[in-house]
C-alpha cells in the first residue's frame, strides 16, 4: 500500500539514523549472552547420514557435535523435515551454517502454501529471528529472501508518502520519516506487538541496506501485492525444482490413473526412460513411519540392490507430487506425515492389485 508523488531524492539515499518510536537501534552482532549450541566440528569427508529417518537425523543435526560440511551436504529437503521433527522454534542456531539454497528452501517451505503466501507464516519467522542482542538474523534474511516477498510485504502494510523537499510535516497521523522528511511511512497493522516488531525490521532494513529500502517503497507504489505474489511463487517453484520437487505436468502425470493392463505388460520390464528431473533422494520422505506388505518387500529389495539409490529418488518424486498435488502444508510436520502414510498405503493396493493380477509374486 503507498502512493508514490514524486522521485526519490538522491540524498535520501545516505541513510541518516533512523527515528521511531518502537525502534532502538544499540544492538551489537553476534553478542555472546545467549547460550548457544557447541560450534560443529570439521571434518575432511560429510558424514554419511544416508537412510536416516526424520528422528534420527534431527538427533545428529542438532547434536552439536555434526560438522558444518556435513550440515550442508543434506539435501534442502532432508534439513527440513529434521528440523520439523525437532522444532521450528529450535532452528535458529543452524541458519547460520546453512547453504543459500536450504535456507531458501526453509523459507518456501514455510511461507507458501500452493500459490498462496502465508502472513501468518511470516509473523511466525520474523519473531523467531528477532534477537535482543543481534541484528545478525535480521540481516541473513534481508539477504537470502526473495525480494519479490519483501516487495510482498511492504505492499500489504507499509503507506508511504515522498516529496521532493524534506518536511517536518507529516502527511498524516501514524506516519514517521526515517530521512528527515523526504520519505513518510506509516504501518497497517493492527497488533502492536507485530507493529513493533515490523517497525524493527523496517529500521534493519534502512540501516542495513538503504538501496533496498527505497527500491521497495518505490516498487510497492508500483506494483500491486497481487502482482509480488505471483512473481515470488513462480521463482518459487524454479527453486522448487533445482532440489528436486516436480513441476505441476510431471505432477499430474504422476497422478494419472495407468490401465492394470498396461501395468501388466510394464512388469519385469527394464526402465529406460530418463527423468528430466534430479535424482534426489529425500530419505525422510522414504524411511519415516511404518510401510505395509508387499511395499515394504518390495522397497527391501530394491535398496538392496545395484539401483537402490534410483529406487529412493523415485520414491521421493512420487511422495513429492503427492504432497503438493494435494496441497498439503508442508510447514505442519503431522500433516506431511499423515499424507505420507496415505500415499504409502496407495502404493500398497496398487502392487496388490499388480501381484493378483500377474503369477501371484513381484520382484525388484
């Protein structure tokens, strides 16, 4: 929300210290009175954590002890649902060590929910990285988000005014400068706690990074929230692909009901096809929960042999279309895991219906 009147000035652009009235901004970086988890250790090779359900990793994850390499070769996936298992809440003492592409899976898988952003979700990470003594997380997200979600959040709540010459006037009441006049805004949020909290990350972001703070003010007066929504969720979903999530045409086919006959005639047959897709292997997504028979025979036999790895990735492809075929909310860890029971038993009635229908066995 905002009305852009006029250019903004080049000399907004030096970013005198801000003034607000929730706003304080003697913070230090990285101070040292929290308690915080033992450094990881380096190792020369990452640990194998291949073929660990979600409990299993979180207890490696958040040990202490697993090394920043080892961290970091976890697929964004795989990072995410141990920290699900574990917490939200407790993730932040791994942000971090992160890599640029698990922190940005993090937050698309918390903040989107098909094509739709989640303020709830935002409000929810944002009071999570505010730290009393550090401005260090604030900072991390300012410069891994997606600038189309900022762009998204300042259109929702921010009002701005902008005028040539410096005023102490305000065009209103609510509304602050943070340049001595040249730019007004004002918040539409009515909680005073998230007012608060917004006002400190609207100052991190002035006192950080004045280039962005203005590119947004003048974008949002630009730009619709509609039209941010919908190039956030479309970059979204590239980012979605480099680590491994189908697209919506592989997802539907995935869905498509194949004739027992034909399935019939797939049988014992060698799969030549190639997957456009990398094979990632998301092993909570394989290894949580119970399996029933025969799948849980089947899945035996395929990881034990030479293409188990290929069996992993296909099983992780196949329990990715499902969630967000169904638009599952990925943020809530019982409803992924649910579904994912939901997908295995399917799977089971399908190898039944196979097995009847062929010489009564089925093999990898």
């Amino acid at each position: 929300m905002g009305s852009r009147l006029h250019k903004i000035p080049a000399e907004c652009y030096r970013a005198p210290p801000i003034t607000h009235p929730h706003i304080s901004m003697g913070f230090k970086r990285k101070a040292m009175s929290k308690q915080s988890s033992p450094a990881p250790q380096e190792e020369k090779n990452p640990e194998d954590l291949s073929r660990l359900n979600s409990t299993q990793l979180a207890r490696r994850v958040f040990s202490g002890d697993l090394s920043t390499k080892s961290l970091q070769a976890l697929p964004a996936q795989t990072l995410y649902l141990a920290i699900q298992r574990h917490g939200i809440e407790s993730c932040t003492e791994l942000l971090e060590l992160m890599t640029e592409a698990q922190y940005q899976s993090l937050l698309d898988f918390e903040f989107w929910t098909k094509d739709t952003f989640r303020d709830d979700k935002f409000w929810e990470w944002l009071s999570l990285i505010n730290e009393d003594d550090s401005l260090d997380l604030f900072e991390q997200f300012l410069e891994l988000a997606d600038p189309n979600v900022l762009g998204l959040i300042v259109a929702r709540y921010v009002e701005s005014h902008i005028t040539d010459e410096a005023t102490d006037a305000a065009p209103g009441p609510g509304f602050y400068t943070p340049d001595n006049g040249h730019c007004w805004i004002r918040f539409h949020i009515k909680d005073k706690d998230q007012h608060a909290l917004f006002g400190k990350f609207m100052a991190v972001i002035f006192q950080a990074k004045a280039e962005l703070f203005y590119h947004l003010i003048a974008e949002a007066g630009a730009r619709t929230a509609i039209e941010f929504e919908e190039e956030a969720y479309q970059l979204k979903r590239r980012r979605m692909l480099d680590i491994g999530i189908p697209d919506e045409g592989t997802i539907a086919k995935i869905h498509t009901p194949i004739p027992l006959a034909e399935v019939k005639g797939m049988l014992g047959q060698e799969n030549t096809a190639s997957s456009q897709h990398p094979d990632i292997s998301i092993d909570p997504l394989i290894y949580d929960g119970f399996s029933p028979q025969p799948l849980a025979g089947l899945v035996g036999e395929l990881l034990a042999s030479e293409g188990g790895s290929e069996a992993e990735a296909q099983l992780s492809l196949i329990s990715n279309a499902s969630l967000f075929f169904f638009g599952v909310d990925l943020s809530s860890f019982e409803d992924v895991q649910l579904h994912l029971h939901k997908v295995r038993g399917a799977i089971n009635i399908g190898l039944e219906r196979a097995i009847q229908s062929s010489d009564g066995s089925l093999s990898a």
